[in-house]
C-alpha cells in the first residue's frame, strides 16, 4: 500500500520543490501541497498535469485519488502571510 511519505517522495524525485506536504490515512485518497518554482507561468491546470505525469503509472495503479494546491515560491510565500 502506498503511502503519503511515498508520494511525497515520489513527488520530490520528478519535480524540484521547495515544499511539499501531503496527507491521507486510508491509502487510497490523499491531500497535497506542492511548492515549486516549475509552476511560474503555468496555469492551474498544466501544474496539476506536471505532477501527475511526476506520479505517472501510480496514479492508475497505487492512487485512487489526489487532491492538491500547487504554488509557486512567491505565491505560496504572500498565502502565507494572510493565514
């Protein structure tokens, strides 16, 4: 069974982040925030897309599902502030 730190790993080993944090305790459905300056210029959807090709194969084999944010370093930094 796939884990979150698995995922995390997973995540890291593809993309260069500065962040990455993810949660999920069944081992199916899982939650990410993902940091990385990858993202600038990209809309949502095509950040979403560079993970899940980073995940590739695992995430119809091991993944059921992944929810996640995706930020750059500046836009992570200014959400930061407000909370």
């Amino acid at each position: 069974m796939v884990t979150a730190q698995d995922i995390c790993r997973y995540i890291e080993e593809q993309i260069p982040c500065t962040f990455v944090e993810v949660r999920g305790e069944d081992g199916q459905h899982f939650e990410a925030v993902i940091v990385s300056e990858l993202f600038k210029d990209l809309p949502m959807v095509a950040q979403h897309q560079a993970v899940y090709r980073a995940l590739g194969e695992r995430m119809r084999a091991e993944i059921h599902a992944l929810s996640m944010q995706t930020y750059t370093p500046e836009s992570w930094s200014e959400r930061q502030k407000i909370n």
